[in-house]
C-alpha cells in the first residue's frame, strides 16, 4: 500500500474527485501532497516587443490580471482540498500544498515532482478543455505514458 501520495490538482471537477477518491480509498496514515503547476504567463506579461499586435499589446495588463486571479483561484481550491481531506480523518501535517511554475511542461513537472520519493500518483482523467486536449494532449495521458517506477492512478 502506498505510503507518499502526489496528487495532480488542477482545479477541475476531476481533479477534486482524484482528492475525493484519495479520502475513501487510502489509510488516513499516508501522507499526501496537493500538487499544482503554474503556467508560466510572467514572460507574457513582461513582453515590450514591437511585434506585438496592437489588440494584445493594449490587453496585456488585463490579461495578466485574469492570470494572477487564476493563481489565487487554484490557491483556494488547494486550501479546500486540504480541508476535505482532514474532514475525512487525514492527519493535517500528512496534508501538503505544492504550487510550482511550469518548469519543463506540466505532465513533466508532475513527473519530477513524483520522483522526489512518492509512491503513486492520483490524477484526474482530464484537467483540460476539450480544444486544448484536442491541440495539447491530456496532461494525465501524458504522465500516464512517460510514467517510470511509479504507479498512477487515474480517477474518472
């Protein structure tokens, strides 16, 4: 049985049911880490080229606002997730929150995350809107297909 959980966290509906499916299925005993990655928009939003188009150019600063509300979002539905799973009789020093900037890509990141010493990964089946999903790939196919030495879970 698994000992040091990582639980991909995105704020999706199926991100929650991976912390809902973590609560019934695991020992209270484990630890688990809530784990996010950050899109990384700061170089967007610190952009000054001439080769912007106008219409971007004169959004950025709105853009970049909508990013940093979407950061304090995820920083919310993290403490919530947190609370859900002391309510469901985990130690809450065994409950710990993770918010990274994407680094390498977030399935990577997820991934490097995994190998400092867990033993599974929980994840929801899809974070990503259909489109993205469409151009981008699910993150959780991805993690699922580059995963090595570690067993991942994908809750539906």
């Amino acid at each position: 049985m698994a000992k040091k959980i990582l639980v991909a966290f995105d704020d999706s509906d199926n991100a929650r049911r991976a912390v809902d499916y973590v609560a019934k299925s695991f020992g209270k005993d484990i630890s688990v880490t809530l784990f996010s990655v950050i899109p990384d928009t700061s170089t967007i939003c610190d952009l000054e080229s001439p080769e912007l188009i106008p219409y971007f150019k004169a959004q950025q600063s709105n853009f970049c606002l909508l990013e940093e509300k979407k950061k304090n979002l995820l920083e919310q539905a993290l403490k919530q997730a947190k609370e859900s799973l002391r309510e469901a009789g985990f130690n809450e020093k065994n409950i710990n929150i993770k918010l990274e900037p994407k680094k390498r890509g977030i399935a990577r990141d997820i991934l490097a995350e995994a190998a400092e010493g867990y033993d599974t990964i929980v994840m929801g089946k899809r974070g990503l809107s259909g489109v993205k999903e469409f151009f981008l790939g699910s993150v959780s196919q991805k993690v699922l297909s580059l995963a090595k030495d570690i067993s991942v879970m994908v809750v539906d």
